[in-house]
C-alpha cells in the first residue's frame, strides 16, 4: 500500500485523532475512509428523492400562491399569469 505524507497544524491533527478515537479507529484508517469516501462519485441514495419532492413542494407553494391571488381579485402582473397558466398545464 502506498504512503502519503500530509503536513497539518497540530489543532487539526488534534481533531483528526479526537474523531479517530471517537470511531474505535486508528489515525491513519480513518484518515483514508474519509479520503475514500471524498472522492467517491456517488450522490447518496435518497439524493435525488428529496431533489424532486423539493420540486414539487417549490411548484404547489407557488400554483397555490398564484392561485390565491386570482381568487382574491388582487392584480398581478401578465408574468405571474403566464406562470400559473404553465403551472395548471
């Protein structure tokens, strides 16, 4: 296996080895999951999950607001309209 040599300031090694200990793990392993796990190109599984209820929540609050506006006789612009009529569609 190959070695890597890192020059830190002693506050982060003290971190470094507080979140070792804290893991039941030597230095260096942990040291090298968290490099691994960095320079993984995976997103985590429930990423795009909750990318797309965001989404949803983002569109039903606006065709709500938009909405509301209608019904309450309140003039907005000739955007806003043109946005809830994309939005109903």
């Amino acid at each position: 296996m190959a070695q890597l040599t890192v020059y830190l300031d002693s506050e982060v090694l003290n971190r470094i080895e507080a979140a070792a200990v804290k893991s039941n793990l030597s230095v260096s392993k942990w040291v090298r999951e968290k490099l691994e796990n960095a320079l993984k190109n995976e997103w985590p599984a429930s990423y795009f999950l909750y990318l797309v209820l965001l989404k949803i929540l983002i569109y039903r609050k606006q065709k709500r607001l938009i909405s509301n506006k209608i019904s309450k006789g309140r003039n907005f612009d000739l955007s806003s309209r043109y946005k809830y009529l994309y939005l109903c569609a």
